[in-house]
C-alpha cells in the first residue's frame, strides 16, 4: 500500500441525512482521487473489530452501536501527503472545534455522530482499506 493513501467512511448519521453527494463533493474539491468506494453496512462485529483500538473507551459500545446502525460509505482516497491532508479536510474529532470549511464543521452533529472517518497513520489506513476492500477493488 502506497503511504499516499488513506481510507475513510461516511458514517451512518451522514449517510441518513443525504450528505454523501455533498461530502463525496468536498473530498473531490480537495484534490483526493478515489481509488476505492463503496456503500455497505458494518455488523455489529465489524464495527467491534474496527474500533478494537477504542475498546476500553467508555463510549465503545455507543460508537460500535451507531456505527452499526445503518449504511456507511467506505472508501480509499489518494493524494500527497493523504492522511494528513484528509484528517485537515475533515476537521476536529468533536464539530463544536472542527474549523470553518472542514466537513465535519458543516455535516457533524457531536463528538460521537461525527459524519466521517479518516484514518489516523499510513500504518492504520492501510489496515482499514484491506479491512474493506480486497487487492481487485483498489484502482
Ligand atoms: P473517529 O475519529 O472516526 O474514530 C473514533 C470514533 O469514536 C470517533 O470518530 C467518534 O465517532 C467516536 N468518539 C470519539 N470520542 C468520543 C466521545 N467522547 N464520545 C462518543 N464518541 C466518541
């Protein structure tokens, strides 16, 4: 996996508002290629495996519960300096800090329903892309 990539998802509470056009719209406005995508629904132990990190997290079973409820849109995206850049483009973890003109300062509604993920480390984005999608689906 090239360290120019990273993965997101758009999260179910983004997804149930009809935001996907107007996020999938910002990640292309800022310079991202999509080299994977796909809308598709976490299980419970999905969402449980992907944030093992969280698992001693007091809002653990919140975050795997609202993750799991609905659909999602995952996603591999590519540019320089990609995990960077995106954690920049998407904005603080909680909206109420994100900064103007980030996606999650205008499609957030908490620090828990926070319309988007991205991908903290070239290490981590390279898990999460081969947790979702195989060699064939990354183009
Ligand atoms: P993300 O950074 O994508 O991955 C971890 C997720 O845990 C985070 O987004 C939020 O959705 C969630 N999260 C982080 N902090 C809290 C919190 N204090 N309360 C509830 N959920 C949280």
């Amino acid at each position: 996996m090239a360290t120019n990539r990273t993965f997101t998802m758009i999260k179910p509470d983004a997804v149930e508002a009809g935001n996907i056009g107007g996020i999938i719209n910002m990640i292309t406005e800022g310079g991202f290629k999509i080299v994977s995508m796909k809308l598709t629904q976490l299980t419970v132990r999905d969402a449980q495996k992907f944030y093992e990190v969280h698992s001693e997290r007091p809002f653990y079973g919140e975050l795997v519960e609202f993750m799991s409820r609905g659909p999602i849109v995952a996603a591999i995206l590519e540019k320089e300096n990609a995990v960077e850049d995106f954690r920049k483009l998407i904005g603080a973890t909680n909206p109420a800090e994100a900064a103007e003109g980030t996606i999650r300062k205008k499609y957030a509604k908490s620090i828990g329903e926070n319309a988007v993920h991205g991908s903290d480390s070239d290490e981590n984005a390279a898990i999460e892309s081969a947790f979702h999608f195989s060699g064939r689906e990354q183009f």
